[in-house]
C-alpha cells in the first residue's frame, strides 16, 4: 500500500475502534477546489459527528484528503487517548 493513504486508514482503524461497524457513519469529507484549472487547490474538511476535526489542502483530491485526515486523526488520539487503552 503506497504511504499517501495511511492517515486515511489509520483514522478509519480509529473510528473502528470507537465505533465498531457503524464507523462510516460518523465520518464526512467535505471537499472544495480552488483556482484555475492549470493550477487547482483543494481543500478537504473531515467531519466526526459533524465536528471538524481536520482541514487539509493539496494539488489533488488524495493529498488534500490525506492531509486533513492526518490533522483528525491527531486530534482524535489526543482526545481519546484515554479510551485507546
């Protein structure tokens, strides 16, 4: 698996963990692109239960969705860290 999808995987295990198998129904991506066509930024917000925990930007859709999945899942080990246990 290359490296550009672990923080995606590593916040769905997370959300397994908490969540069980309903996990997917507690994560939304909301996703906008900016600038010209040449050149565009993407932007990715992930939501848990409709509370952002991580933004992200990049060149594509992957590295934009990566990067904020990266930032949730900081956030998320930090707050449950004393349910990980």
């Amino acid at each position: 698996m290359p490296n550009t999808e672990q923080n995606r995987m590593g916040l769905n295990n997370l959300l397994q963990q908490r969540y069980g198998t309903s996990a997917a129904t507690h994560l939304r991506w909301e996703g906008v692109r900016n600038g010209p066509d040449h050149d565009p930024t993407w932007i990715f917000v992930a939501y848990i239960d409709d509370i952002e925990y991580g933004r992200g930007s990049g060149s594509d859709k992957g590295t934009a969705k990566e990067a904020a999945a990266g930032v949730a899942l900081m956030q998320l080990r930090r707050q449950w860290a004393h349910l990980l246990l």
